[in-house]
C-alpha cells in the first residue's frame, strides 16, 4: 500500500483530495473541523518535505455554484489549523486555476473551489478528471469519507497518475484500523450495532459474522429481533418486515459460534420526548402506548461485562436516543465500557455517524483507539465491498 511516505515532496505540487465536507452554521462558519484537522497531518508532511499542495475538496449537495457551499467560507479555518495562510482559487479548473497553480511556492497551500459546482464531479466525467490532474505532479487520496464514490476527484483521476499516486496518512490510517479489526487475531472481537434499522446493517452483520466472536445488537433495531423471538415491544420502532429475517441472522450467528447479546431491559417512555414520563420495564414486556427508548440498568451491565472481556472491538450505531439527555446513559455506559476495555488494551474502532456523534458529545474521542471519519466509506468496507477510491490507487 503506497503511503505519502513512500515520496519525497522537495519542489513538488501534491494534488491532495481532502474531505473539507464540514457543518457551517447561518453565518457560514464552520462548527465542526474535525475533518480539516484529520488532514492536516498529510498537508504538513508535503510542506515539510519542501513541496507545496493543492487543495481539493466538495462541500455540501449544491445544485450548480451555490455561494453558500463555496469552500471560500472556510479558508480562515483551514488557515488557522494548518498554520499557513491558505491561498483560494473561485474554480477548480480553466485558466484562472492554471495560474494559480504555476504561481504555487514551495511551503504554500491553494484551495480549490468545490468540486461539485461541477456535475462532472459527481458523474465520474474522464476529460473533467484529467483537467484536475494537470493541477500537481502526485495524487494523493486523504478523503475516507468520499472514497465509496466513483467521482472524478476521488478515483478516474488516479489513471492521469499511474506511477505518482499515493493514500494520504488519514485514508492510510483508516485502512489498517478497519483491517485491523476484520482480520484481528486479538480475540475476542466484539461488534456493538445500533441504531434504528436493522434493514441498514443487513450486509454488515452477515459479512462480519465470520470475523467476531460477540454481536450486540442496541438501539431501536433491537425491538425487531425481539418482537421476532415473540416479545411485546409496545409502541417501539420496529421493522415488521424484517422480523424473518432477524431470526435468520439469529440462527447464522449460532452456526458460526458467534454470541448474540440483546438487551433485556429498556428505559420505556411514554412518548418521544426528554420530558416523557418513563419506567425501566422488561424488554419482552413493554407496556402498549409506551417505548422504549433507551438500554435499562441491567442491559448495560450485561454489555459492559461482554466488552471487558473483549480484546478488538467495533462500534457502529448508539443504544438509544442519546440526543436526549434523558435517554443517553445506555450510550454514555457503553462509551464507558469501550474507554475502559481500551485502557486495558484493546483496540476500539469507532465508526458511523451517529456513534461518532456520541463519542464527540460525551468526551470519548481520545479515549477509544481510532474514530473513523467515514460513515457510508466504512459501513462499506464492513460490507466486504471494494472502494472505487481506494481500488484506483491500488490498482
């Protein structure tokens, strides 16, 4: 696998694919640079080898050039945390790009305009792709996020690069972190999935069910195994479709040897609301008008006691409504159980929005082994698929 280590940068334009797809508020300032913080590793190690890099990016849906998704609006941030004032371009293409490019010192930074104000972007367009690639002399893919995309920017364009193509430090990091944990020797592996649907995780559990040794199942998809295996679930959400096949991925687990672990109490309310009144019932025995919305005590010993035990560790999906205070302690105890694991020394991969969410909100980002910052990338990779944007620099 071809890092940016494999190159020396001296006098050299690194034509870098970041993904800068940030939240930015009314005001469009950013109000969260995780991502522009995971690149600036990748972005520093060009300069410091005394080269200079170009900057490509989307941000947002836009329909054609919409100002309010120009990466105009978060130059100061990028400059602020890579700590070189970055230079803007208003195109990703043409001559005006051109220039701006040949005009590049080393130990500069210029931001391209967003990808998508493009329709060629999205739709892998060649001739669009080679246009791209006269702005550096090596490729570099740093996007996770972007890399289940055959777009222009994130995979045809590697072609135009047979020889100078590389993964940046983050896209390489979050590779072997997902290898790590499907091809992990350090038993047992425990899966934790949440989350609403289990028409969502389908592909990933029955992929994953040969690498683990332990499946949890929290959060709303629960109620449709438990539903399935005849419990009353009251008014929770439920997939009535998919309880066939919820026994299915029952009976797979157990001819693999793998341990399911459901919840048994839940956190009832009677409506969906912080301000609900609530009961910690039986998950099997959830009363009619009420849901359940968050783990109960008992489940969240059950859990904990499970990851304790575990050695590699994957987490996808909360076990409840942590958005409402009043239902956050299943996810903050499962945080909990994870962080402690990983002081003891196992590896905790965190990933999928939601969950990374969590892990943000309740302080547990540098307390696990590794956050993903891909949610569609990584439910991919743990779906067995191949990934345009990193097939294109392997290949």
């Amino acid at each position: 696998m071809k890092t940016i280590n494999d190159f020396n940068f001296e006098n050299k334009k690194a034509l870098i694919r970041v993904d800068f797809n940030v939240p930015l508020d009314e005001a469009l300032q950013v109000t969260d640079a995780t991502r522009i913080e995971a690149a600036k590793p990748t972005i520093l190690k060009v300069l410091e080898d005394g080269g200079s890099a170009v900057l490509m990016s989307h941000l947002g849906r836009p329909k054609g050039v919409e100002q309010k998704f120009s990466l105009k609006n978060i130059v100061d941030t990028v400059s602020d945390i890579i700590g070189v004032q970055v230079k803007f371009v208003d195109n990703c293409v043409g001559d005006k790009v051109d220039t701006a490019v040949a005009e590049l010192q080393n130990g500069e930074v210029l931001l391209l305009e967003n990808l998508r104000f493009y329709g060629e972007e999205k739709a892998g367009d060649k001739e669009f792709a080679e246009k791209l690639a006269k702005n550096g002399d090596i490729y570099v893919n740093d996007a996770f996020g972007t890399a289940h995309r055959a777009h222009a920017s994130t995979a045809i364009i590697a072609e135009f690069f047979p020889e100078s193509k590389c993964f940046g430090l983050l896209l390489a990091k979050e590779i072997e972190s997902l290898e790590k944990v499907l091809g992990s020797s350090e038993k047992p592996v425990t899966a934790i999935l949440g989350g609403s649907k289990v028409s969502s995780k389908i592909t990933v559990i029955e992929n994953i069910l040969d690498k683990i040794d332990h499946l949890i199942i929290g959060g709303g998809m629960s109620f449709t195994f438990i539903k399935a295996l005849g419990g009353s679930i009251g008014n929770s959400i439920c997939e009535d479709d998919k309880q066939e096949l919820a026994l299915s991925i029952l009976k797979q687990a157990e001819e693999k040897g793998v341990k399911v672990h459901l919840p048994v109490d839940v956190v009832a309310a009677d409506a969906f609301s912080n301000d609900a009144n609530t009961q910690m019932v039986d998950i099997y025995h959830i009363p009619d008008g009420w849901e359940g919305l968050d783990a109960g005590p008992k489940t969240n010993v059950g859990f904990s006691f499970v990851i304790a035990q575990s050695k590699t560790i994957l987490w996808n999906g909360p076990v409840g409504v942590f958005e409402m205070k009043s239902f956050s302690k299943g996810t903050i105890e499962l945080g909990n159980a994870i962080a402690d694991a990983t002081a003891e020394g196992a590896f905790s991969l965190v990933g999928g929005g939601d969950s990374v969410a969590a892990v943000k909100q309740f302080g547990f980002a540098n307390k696990v082994s590794y956050v993903s910052t891909g949610g569609g990338a990584m439910l991919e990779m743990l779906e067995g698929k191949s990934l345009p944007g990193i097939d294109a620099i392997l290949n």
